[in-house]
C-alpha cells in the first residue's frame, strides 16, 4: 500500500510529545513491513537543525486561504537511510518561528490561519507529487481539514477518488478550537458549519471535523477508544465519537526498541539482559543514586517519575504522597521533569528537606531518563488521564517495575499483580484506579512489599522485558485498518453491477 502521513509534528523535524514519536516511527515502521509510507508536515524553523539534509523538490503551489491566496514550497528529507521520503510545507511567515504552536503558554493568533493553509498544501501535493495514495492518515486537530477537503473538495478527482481517509487522535483534550468567522478561512461552504459537522458550542472545531469526515477514526491505545466516548475523556466531543465507534479503532503506540535497550544502551552505566539483570540492574542503580546525590544503598527501593510535571501527569497525587513517604518510609525518589510551576516549588522543597531520599531534577534529559529507567527498581505513573504513555513500556523493557493508574494506555499495558495473573504469569506491574492518594499509596505498598521477595520481583522483571512494544506490532495493527478501510473505499466507489 501506498500511504500518506500528514502530521504537524514528526521526529526529529518537530516534536513536542507523543504525535511527534507516533509520526516519526510509524511510517518507518510500515516502510519496513514492506509499504511505501511517506509523511507531510510543515518546514518549521527546528527542521533545519534535526540532523538530516533537507532539499528542494522545485515544486512551487499556491493555495486559497479565506480570500486571498497563499504560496509555499515542498522541500524533501528522508527517514530510514533513503527508505521513507518527509516532504515538508515551507511557507516562512506561518512556520519560521520559534515555536510550533504558540509562546509563553499563549497560542498564535493565527493558528488557524497556519494550519488551514498547511491542510490545503496537503492536498495540493498529492497531485504535485504525483502520489497515488491507498490511504491519507491525518493526525490531530492541526490537520482535522484534511478528510474534510478530501470528503468535500477533492473527492471526484483524479487521483483522489479511491484515496481512504483515516484520523488519529493522540489526545482529545487540544481541539483546534476557533471563533465562527474562520470558517471563512476554510473555504467550505457555510453549510457544513453545524453542530453534526465542523461547529462547536458556536466555534469552528477542528478535531470535530476529522472525526466527522475520515472513513475512520484511530486513537493510540484500545482503553482510550472507549473512554473518549464519555463525558470524562470526550471533552464534549464523546457524542461525536459513539456515532462513529462503529468505525473507531485503538491501537497502542509503540516504542523504539533499539534506542530503548538496556544491552546496548549508551547512556547507562552497565549493560544487562533478562539473563544478566541481577549483575547490570545493581550497578545502574548505584551509579543513578551516585548522579543525583542520593545515598548508595541497595538495601530500600529507588522509586522513579518522569514526565511533565502537570495536573494530567498525577502530580496532585504524588507530591502529598511523596511527602509523606519521605517522612516515615525508607525509600528513595528521582523526579525528572518540568512543567507548571505550582509543582515545582514544592518538590524542591521536599529535595531539600529529605536530601537522603528524594532527588529532583526540573529539566528534560534524554540521558538521564535512560538512567533511571535503568537505575530505578520501579516507576510511578499515577495519571489523571493517559491516551497511552510510553514510560511504562520503557521501564518493562528496562526490568523496572511500573505502578500506574488504570486509564488509557497505561491499564492496555500494565497487568496488576494479584495471585491470580502471577499464576497466569501476566503480571507486570501495580495498578489502582480510584484517582486518590490512598489509592496511590496503597498501590506504592504493595508494590514495595513485592520488591522485598525476590523470586516474585524477578518474576514481574522478567514477564515484562519479555513483552513485544515495538513499532512493528503497533505497524501491523495499523496495516489491518488501512486494509479495511480501503476496502470499504473501494466497495463504495464501485457501483453494483446492473440488475439484467
């Protein structure tokens, strides 16, 4: 199959989080399976300094954006040493910029304007490119136009007709929500501005009209499928997705296996397998105490956290209940993250009040998160909401046990030990469900209790580095819907045979 990656973000051109890790791996992913994959999205300023040698294509375009018109170029990169082509939407006024979407937590005005354009070059290149597509995967609210123009604009011309259309979200909580006049920056007709299609409590939704006009819609983890169908993780928007569910898929993210891989990582301080953990493990955890100024001490458990220090992360929940551990448990914490501000006084606090047993760092490091990954005995992950997560699937492939909260991506992936699933030899980690510190701390319990045998930690150590996260099943979850979903295409397209 021929398919088309339309994103905003793709490593290492841009990323700020998960859409950029999914767009970055999974057209490798799918190039490897043997289909040509290939991905779109704009020449940001950050996409000169990625690594990679970026070219001119000499294709030139300009497209319609409300009542002017708006040129650009295609510039081409590759991923995969040549095997998938990255074309990128140079138009310097919408994208040179510091930042992709916004600054000093404000978006730019004129993201809708940006992102109207960036859809319409989308389109425009299939035929520029001469792209004779199977499927065009748009992902999130900053291409949501996408299956629209294809549905509305595109859909009787050649080289469109055939193409299936699916939409991914990542995360149903950024909308692309925007006043009702830049519906006239669209291009559509007024018409499809109602509240079955593009409108939204009076505003032009952009994530709404992805999920309204792909044949399908896909987010990244089974659990997060269905609770974007309630009011709590819909954010409005459930009622949209139950009318669709007949053709809403989950499918888990995937990580990559080769740069997490504690036998041959380089960040970290001693190389180990599942055969070798209990040589590597100790002297990766003895190093990470050393790096953060934590006592070396193998003789109490090494708690991890990394990620954005924000509501959604659980850090409502863990500060207390870090705060309290650092008073009455012997237990050690690294915090590695940043994020909003109100969390990161307090967790200073508690690094200078307990310097023996809490260590934090406010940063991003990709160094450092190998190490704890590799140093800690367990990582915490007590989110309020969760589309998938990708650090419990690193701390699996690194034998550090995950303690999470049971929602999205994280209850796909972490099985809670319980007598039954260590008898079935599923059990990988510790889950909770009820949003609380008692839950929490409950949770941390047992999980602390598990640590001091060693024969049941070996055995959850081992179930999870066992387990396959790899880009490659996640590619042939998606190969399975594009195949439905142009099939369908195809079936609709094609008219019955006459009755004789």
């Amino acid at each position: 199959m021929k398919i088309l990656v339309a994103t905003s973000e793709a490593v290492p051109f841009a990323n700020t989080g998960g859409l950029g890790d999914v767009c970055g791996a999974l057209p490798v992913a799918l190039a490897r399976a043997g289909h040509q994959a290939s991905v779109i999205l704009p020449a940001y300023r950050s996409a000169w300094y990625c690594g990679l040698p970026i070219e001119s294509t000499g294709i030139e375009f300009i497209v319609p954006v409300g009542s002017k018109t708006v040129s650009g170029r295609l510039l081409r990169s590759y991923l995969n040493n040549g095997a998938v082509p990255v074309y990128l939407v140079q138009q310097d006024e919408y994208f040179d910029r510091e930042y992709l979407y916004g600054v000093d937590k404000k978006d730019y005005p004129d993201n809708c304007e940006r992102f109207v354009f960036f859809s319409r070059a989308v389109m425009e290149s299939i035929r520029l490119l001469e792209l004779d597509l199977d499927v065009l995967h748009a992902n999130d609210w900053q291409t949501g136009l996408v299956p629209a123009y294809l549905k509305i604009l595109y859909r009787n011309l050649p080289r469109y007709e055939k193409i299936a259309c699916l939409f991914t979200v990542h995360n149903m909580g950024y909308q692309g929500q925007f006043w009702h006049w830049d519906m006239l920056l669209t291009g559509l007709d007024w018409k499809y501005f109602n509240w079955h299609q593009m409108e939204f409590y009076g505003k032009l939704n952009l994530l709404k009209t992805g999920l309204v006009f792909a044949d399908a819609i896909s987010t990244v983890s089974p659990r997060y499928a269905q609770e974007i169908q309630g009011p709590e993780q819909g954010h409005g928007l459930e009622g949209v997705v139950q009318h669709r569910a007949h053709v809403l898929y989950g499918i888990l993210n995937g990580i990559d296996v080769e740069q997490w891989n504690p036998a041959t990582d380089p960040f970290i301080a001693a190389h180990y397998t599942i055969e070798s953990i209990d040589e590597g493990k100790p002297l990766c955890k003895a190093a990470l105490q050393q790096e953060v100024g934590l006592p070396q001490r193998s003789d109490i458990p090494l708690i991890g956290f990394i990620g954005r220090l924000t509501v959604q992360k659980g850090l409502k929940l863990l500060i207390p209940v870090m705060k309290q551990w650092a008073e009455e448990t012997d237990v050690q914490w690294v915090v590695l993250g940043f994020g909003e501000e109100e969390f990161h006084q307090p967790l200073q606090e508690l690094a200078r009040q307990y310097p023996d047993r809490v260590a934090v760092r406010l940063e991003f490091s990709t160094p450092l998160s190998h190490r704890i990954e590799a140093g800690a005995d367990m990582l915490v992950m007590p989110s309020l909401y969760e589309p998938c997560g990708l650090n419990q699937m690193y701390s699996h492939r690194y034998g550090t046990v995950p303690i999470v909260r049971a929602t999205g991506g994280l209850a796909d992936t972490v099985v809670d030990t319980t007598p039954q699933t260590l008898a079935a030899g599923t059990a990988n980690g510790f889950c909770f469900v009820e949003y609380s510190t008692q839950a929490l701390d409950e949770a941390l319990r047992r999980a602390c209790e598990a640590w001091r045998q060693p024969a049941l930690w070996r055995q959850l150590q081992t179930t999870g580095m066992r387990q396959d996260w790899s880009w490659a099943r996640s590619a042939r979850e998606y190969i399975r819907v594009y195949e439905e979903i142009v099939a369908r295409k195809r079936a609709e397209a094609t008219p019955p045979e006459s009755m004789s």
